[in-house]
C-alpha cells in the first residue's frame, strides 16, 4: 500500500504540533454576489494591465473541501455590501452557511446606513463571531456618525472586525490610517484586524497596532510575490512583526488569490520569524480569538 503524500503544508502543520491552521480572511458568498465579484478580477488586466486569474473557481462544495484539504480547521464567510439594502440580506445568508458549515466562523457585515445600528444588532443575537468592513469597495467613511452604534455595539461585545482599509490595490475616498486613527481615539477597545497588513501603508498600521492592544493584522497576500511586486512590505519593519507577533493572524483571500494556497502559506512560513510566531500566526491567535 502506498503511504499516503505528505504535502508542505501537512509538514509544516505538523512541525509545529498544531491541528490545523485558522484562516480569518477568506471569503464564501451568495454565487450571484461570487460571480460579480470574479468578474471585476477578470477585468482587471484590462483595466492595470496585471493579470488576476481566481485560482479555485468551483462550487461551493468543492471550495469547502479544498479548504479544508489545506488543513484549514476554521474560517471565514467574508462578505461586504457595496450599496445600502445589501447587508441585511447578505447577513440572513451568511447565517445560514454557517449553520450547515460548521467549521465556519459566522460572519457578518454591515453598511453605513440608517439600518447600520439593527442590522449588527441582528447579526449578533444570531451569533455572529466576526464582522468584515470593507471600506474601500462600500465606499463609506468609517467615521460616518450612522455607524457610531455599530462601532459601539461591537466595541461592547468584543467582536473583532476584520477591516479592509488600506489604500491598496486602490487608494479610495476614505482609506488609509487617518479614518480609522479617529474612530480608534472614541472607540479604544474595538477589535479590529486589519487586512491585508495594511497594505501599502504597512508601516503606519503598525503604529496603529502598537498603540491599541486589541488592533490587529492580517497576513492576506502580504509578502507574496505577487503583492511585494506591487507593495513591498519594507524589511526594516519585520522585527516589528515579532514584537507583535501574538497579533498577527493568518489570512489567505481564498478562493479569490491568483497563486495557488500553498504559496500564500510558503510566503508567511519564508519570513523565517521562528517556529513560536509561525505556531501563534497560522493557529494559536486565531484559536484565542475565536475561543476554539
């Protein structure tokens, strides 16, 4: 009988002594929604002339079960509106996923609007464990007062917000540091992890992180060839990623990456930070988070 192929990211699993990795950044969505969102990456080369091919393009089911075949224990239904009315019907379906997914960490979203305030307090009483922010695609300014009851509604529940508000790949209205500085100064205790590391103001979201102890990072196409060829993460900053080491969380943006997942693992793995910060990164601070 054949012994059964140990793949890297089985090895490195079990290197470290840990059951799996958590993925915080990774996105399931109604197909309608999917399918709009594969089709701005398909035009993008026409657009910037970079390529951006999804590399896992199947169903539902065969996504969950490539996930899960990566060693992947827990993850995200990362889902956002970009125009008001949306999030109330995205979050009935993400509730329902995460009832028949049980791996899943319910995820829910929001959009500043009047019905901002009920719709997170919905999403909460239906046990949502995470939010996704995306203010780049909403196009909304995180310091909108019609979003004063979410931040302190979640700021009181602890729930963490994973937040895409770096100016990259796109610099919008309302991206950047400075917007989410200030709802930090009135809300000190929101949980936000910050996607993407902040990319490409990499370095003033450390500043962020180093001043609120419950701001976090996301390692999401961070220091792949791929996003280094368009935001390098600066070298001199990397002894900073050890000092803030049991902040940083692993995130992949599957299914929507255009290299393979392994390598989004290779690239976190390759940063050469020690086993102890691998371990914390790819599961340990996740797994805190998230009470698993």
């Amino acid at each position: 009988m054949t012994a059964p192929q140990v793949t890297p990211l089985r090895a490195t699993i079990d290197r470290l002594s840990i059951p799996g990795m958590v993925d915080v950044h990774t996105h399931f969505m109604p197909e309608p929604v999917l399918a709009k969102v594969w089709k701005f990456f398909d035009a993008v080369e026409e657009r910037t002339g970079n390529a951006w091919p999804i590399t896992y393009r199947g169903d539902e089911e065969e996504r969950l079960a490539q996930l899960r075949g990566f060693g992947v224990i827990a993850f995200t239904s990362m889902l956002y509106p970009h125009k008001p009315g949306m999030a109330a019907w995205l979050n009935g379906w993400s509730a329902d996923f995460a009832s028949r997914t049980p791996d899943c960490l319910h995820t829910a979203t929001f959009f500043a609007e009047e019905s901002a305030g009920a719709d997170v307090a919905d999403a909460l009483a239906a046990g949502a464990r995470v939010f996704k922010s995306h203010i780049q695609v909403g196009d909304y300014d995180p310091r909108d007062p019609l979003l004063d009851p979410v931040w302190g509604q979640l700021e009181d529940a602890g729930t963490p917000i994973v937040i895409h508000c770096g100016s990259g790949p796109d610099a919008g209205r309302f991206t950047g540091p400075g917007p989410v500085a200030e709802v930090l100064r009135r809300f000190p205790q929101l949980q936000l992890v910050i996607a993407h590391m902040g990319a490409p103001e990499y370095s003033e979201f450390l500043d962020l992180a180093e001043d609120h102890d419950r701001v976090h990072l996301d390692t999401t196409m961070a220091f792949h060839d791929f996003m280094e060829q368009l935001a390098p993460f600066p070298v001199a900053e990397r002894g900073r990623l050890v000092a803030l080491g049991d902040r940083i969380l692993f995130g992949s943006d599957f299914p929507n990456i255009p290299y393979p997942y392994e390598e989004a693992v290779a690239a976190v793995v390759g940063l050469d930070l020690g086993d102890g910060w691998l371990r914390a990164v790819l599961h340990d601070n996740g797994a805190r988070m998230f009470g698993l």
